[in-house]
C-alpha cells in the first residue's frame, strides 16, 4: 500500500516523499481514510508507530481544502492537537510543519515552564493550528487569550498519559470551549482504561476504532554501552570512539538540524569522513550522503531522528547516541538500524548530567539492564546523579557484581569504571506540563520532577 492510495492530497503526497515516507505504516493505512472521511477515532497507538502523520495527515489536508468560515475578528484556530508534555508538543508541531511545507496553515505550540510573550503573540495574530499541553492551555482560556469555538478537528494525543498525569479535569474544561456540532476527535491512545472509554462516549460521535499492536523490542544481539561525560567534551569523547577504528561504518544521532551540521563540520575538520542529514537537507542532499554512506565513501553519518527515517542498511555495525532521545521510544528505532538479521552491532550513548532522566525512561522501556563503563580520561569532573536505585546505583564495593537475571546487558573487559543501568518499577502520577516520573524513583513510588518527553513522530 501507497500513501497515494490512502487519499492524500499532492501537497502531503510530494512533502511526505521529499522526507523519505515511502510506505504507510500499519495505524496510517487504518486511521488515514477513515479520519479524511470525517468520522471520530478511537486509535490504540503507541508513540513509535507512526501516530503523529495518522491524525496530522489528515488534519492538514482539511485545513489546506476547506476554506475558513469568513468572520468578523481575529483568525480563531481551527484545529487543537493536545499532548500531555511540552516535549510531544514540540515534537507534533514540528512534524506537521515539515508535512505541511507546500502549506501556508500558521500555527502555535503552547505548553507552560516558559513565558506567555511569544504564545501570546502568535495567538494575536491568528493562527488555524494549536498543539497544545492542557494546563498551560487552561491558563490562556482564563486570561481569554484564546477563542476555541472554531475547532474543526480535535486531536488527544497520548490519551491515556494524559489522564494518568491528572489532566482529566482540564481536558474536560477544554472540552466545554469546543464546538459539539460538526467537530470531528480523533483519540489516540496506548492502552483504553475505563475512564478513556467514558471520556469518547461523552464526547465522541459513534467513533470508528482502530488498533496496532506497538514494536519496541529491540535485537539480542546489541550490545548497549553508556559513556559518562561532562556535556562540554562530548564532542572528544566521540572523536576517541571514532578514532579507535576508522574503518567501521558509525550511524551517529544528534537532537536538531543545526547540531548535526555543527558536529559534522567538527568530525570533518578532524580528520573523519562524516555527512549529516537532517531535515532542512533537499532529498537529493539527503539521498547523496546516504548513498555515499552506504558505498563506504563517508563514514560517519550525523542524523536526526526525522531524517534517519529513510536509513536501511544490513550491516550496521554501530549506533552512537551524541544526544539520547527525549522520547524513549525513539532509542528503539534508533538502535534497530544495528543487529540485524542476528549480525552483532554496538549501540552507544554518551550521557551527561543533563541526559539522565532520559537514561532512566529508556532503562525503564527496554526493561533491561544497560552497562554504564567510564572511559579513562573523559569521567565526568562531577559524577553523574542518577538518582535513587537509578541507573549506576548498583555497584559493588570492588568491581563484583552479584549474577544479574537478566542476561542481555554486556560486561566491560579490563580496566574500566563498569556500572549497571537498571530498569524500575512502573509509576504513574499526576503531574504537570513537561514532567514524568523518572524511571529510578518509581521503583521506590517517590514523587520526582524527572526527565521531560518528547514524541515520536513516525
């Protein structure tokens, strides 16, 4: 199946293709008719599975089709996507945009932990589409800083995360502010608890139900390897890595555009034959520095998580994490570029203070133990605090550790730090925008502002 088969407009159709989309996944080719036919969605989707284009598609090609009702006043939204963290936000926002690049649709990403000034002004000047986390969107209903009764179409993304984070209040008070008549919901959610179900009957029109089953397994044969370091001499720490064999083909993964491009014209001006890829790359930049990569011209590729979309090569034999993904998830579609077909392949993460909430989310979703080895020279000039029976707060006195029952975790040789990451205990609290409970305290139910998510897009 095509995503020219599932009814898209040229304009998704040629921005899609530019992106390297080739083949819808499973929850596309389900949600994509029915959503452009107009009926309300209950999805049962996992971040991973291709969720945001599922719903975004579809939005975007009736925003982009439909003309806006002509009304006197300020352009009023037209389209509400709520996320229940700023990272999934941004992540939405993000992703719509590049999909809607032949496009002119202004749009906002609102979430709190940062000033109203810019929100506030993008809403001033009209915008059709708002990607928003509910409690900061509550704060502009109060200060009436945003009218919701042009939604056309409203998205819950992540449903269930929301509802386990406290939002069910504020999702109810938003609703209140949307149009019933002619409002098309889309419901997208991992699991569907009672309370999701009693959520869509209240709100939903005889809603259609689609569900795919979620992938975040990973190889055996991957050896996961976490380097700590200070955030200011990683850029080192990767030289040294590359630098230990030359010859060994290296997919390395950077959080933006403009990071990758830095940190290939550092790898060049090393010494190293690096390409970066990213999205604001044309398609055929992307496609020369992935044939080169795969021809074994460049070495090193320094990718994004959007562009490495389109990246299928055999024998992978590494992954380097510069920056781990805030999304959990994400590290599974990243490390599965490597171990393939029951080849080994090395999946390595360079990890500073900062990157260890991130740490934490990932041990949690493997549910596996992760080796954490210091390299001598580049420890951190302050140890890492991973926080309670977090990642590396297993050690024992003297280097030997007790059996472990898991059997996927590698061990080190010779004469390097060695620690374990370990995965806890699932917990679920209500919590404010941009904050989850880290995978280290939930093991013990304590309460923790930890690592902030963003989501996967594909």
């Amino acid at each position: 199946m095509s995503f020219e088969s599932l009814g898209l407009a040229p304009f998704l159709l040629r921005a899609l293709a530019e992106q390297g989309y080739e083949t819808p996944t499973p929850i596309q080719q389900q949600a994509i008719p029915l959503a452009l036919d107009g009926h309300d969605l209950l999805a049962g989707a996992q971040t991973g599975t291709g969720k945001t284009a599922a719903f975004g598609l579809p939005l975007l090609q009736h925003l982009g089709t439909s003309p806006q009702a002509v009304g006197h006043g300020p352009r009023k939204p037209r389209a509400l996507v709520l996320a229940p963290t700023r990272e999934l936000a941004t992540q939405v926002h993000e992703s719509l945009r590049d999909y809607s690049k032949y496009l002119r649709i202004p749009s906002a990403v609102i979430y709190g932990g940062v000033g109203m000034g810019n929100q506030l002004d993008a809403l001033r000047r009209g915008v059709d589409l708002v990607i928003a986390c509910p409690g900061r969107l509550i704060d502009h209903i109060e200060r009436r800083s945003i009218d919701l009764s042009g939604i056309e179409i409203l998205v819950l993304d992540e449903a269930d995360r929301m509802l386990d984070m406290g939002f069910l209040p504020s999702i109810k008070r938003i609703l209140a502010k949307l149009p019933k008549q002619n409002r098309q919901t889309l419901l997208f959610s991992a699991t569907f608890p009672e309370s999701i179900k009693q959520l869509a009957m209240e709100f939903m029109r005889h809603p259609r139900e689609v569900q795919v089953t979620p992938q975040n397994t990973v190889a055996e044969t991957i050896a996961h390897r976490v380097h700590p370091v200070d955030a200011g001499r990683k850029r080192e720490l990767l030289l040294h890595l590359l630098g230990q064999d030359t010859r060994v083909q290296t997919l390395v993964f950077a959080k933006t555009k403009h990071g990758s491009d830095k940190l290939t014209t550092f790898l060049e001006k090393s010494g190293i034959q690096a390409a970066a890829i990213h999205g604001n790359k044309s398609q055929g930049q992307r496609l020369r520095a992935l044939g080169d990569f795969k021809a074994g011209k460049v070495k090193v590729l320094v990718a994004t998580d959007i562009a490495a979309r389109g990246i299928d090569i055999d024998q992978l034999p590494r992954v380097i994490n510069f920056d781990l993904p805030m999304v959990a998830e994400d590290y599974v579609h990243r490390i599965g570029r490597t171990g393939r077909n029951g080849s080994s392949g090395e999946a390595l993460s360079l990890v500073s203070q900062e990157d260890a909430k991130y740490l934490r989310q990932i041990v949690r979703l493997l549910d596996r133990d992760m080796e954490i080895r210091d390299l001598p020279g580049f420890e951190p000039q302050v140890p890492i605090r991973w926080g309670n029976s977090a990642p590396g707060k297993a050690e024992v006195p003297g280097g030997q550790r007790p059996p472990r029952k898991s059997s996927h975790g590698r061990r080190p040789h010779g004469g390097e730090g060695q620690r374990h990451a370990h995965a806890g205990a699932k917990a679920h609290g209500a919590q404010r925008d941009g904050a989850r409970q880290p995978a280290a305290d939930a093991g013990r139910g304590r309460r923790n502002n930890g690592g902030p998510r963003r989501s996967g897009t594909r």
